[in-house]
C-alpha cells in the first residue's frame, strides 16, 4: 500500500515522529511519537491546508510517498468504534488517549483512522517504535506546490 504525507523540505527524508510529539495532535499526546500518513495526495494536501493561515503561501513543502508492506497488519478504527466527540475541533483527549494506547501497546505498526477533514477518507498512522516499522520505506519526495486557491478568500 502506498501512503502520502505532506512535510517541509527539511523532513521530507525523515520519519521519526518527532515532530507530531511536540505538541500532540489528534490521535496522539504530546510525548508520544507517531507519523501522520494520508490514503491520498489529496487527503494529505487537505490535512495540511486546513492548518495553515489564510493569506500565506507556503513554498518548502514536499510530497513524500510511503511504501507500507501488504505483509504488514493494520488496525482499522471505525467510526462505530469511536467516541461520540471523536471528531472535535480542538480535538479533545479521548482521541489522544486512543493513539497512546496503540503506541504504547505495540502490537502494531499502522492504526488506520477516519478522516476529520474528509468524511469516508482515512488517515494511516505508523508507530515509530514498533519491530515492523523498518520495513516501512520512502519511495520518493518532489516539490509540492499548493494552488494559490486555496488561500484567498
């Protein structure tokens, strides 16, 4: 399976999950290391342009496509199974806690998860620490030019 994530020029080769443990995001606490992946190209420029300030073009950013192994299991989270305030805007602790517990437990290295942005679309997010996540790859990055579109009102 091929994943995408949108990331600034200087990550573009890294998949640590330092940068979403600094401050935490939805499906993790801060202090807890995940990689936040996208099912598409679209998805991922979705997920980021919803977090950046109208009126600024951002110039650094790249595509990064993600190989994941078919042998590799995943767990899929549905919406059923979720909190009823899954979805907040902020996202609230309940959905933290979910990411947490994947970390922590460790049986696996990819949590599959719905989409906040894009209702029926899903986000994959890879555990760092996990024996499997080496076999986890980058296959390529190039330059990703957000249409100016989506930032004028």
């Amino acid at each position: 399976m091929i994943v995408f994530r949108l990331s600034r020029a200087r990550y573009k080769n890294e998949l640590s999950g330092y940068g979403a443990s600094i401050n935490g995001q939805r499906w993790n606490s801060k202090g807890t290391e995940v990689i936040y992946t996208a099912q598409t190209r679209a998805l991922a420029n979705s997920e980021v342009a919803v977090h950046i300030s109208l009126g600024i073009l951002p110039s650094d950013y790249h595509i990064v496509e993600i190989d994941i192994p078919d042998s590799l299991k995943i767990q899929e989270l549905k919406v059923s199974e979720l909190p009823s305030e899954w979805n907040a805007i902020p996202s609230n602790p309940e959905s933290q806690i979910i990411g947490d517990n994947f970390v922590k437990l460790n049986d696996l290295a990819i949590l599959m998860v719905p989409s906040v942005v894009v209702k029926g679309e899903f986000n994959f997010i890879l555990n760092p620490n996990h024996v499997d996540f080496k076999k986890i790859k980058i296959i390529s990055t190039e330059p990703f030019p957000f249409d100016p579109r989506y930032f004028y009102i």
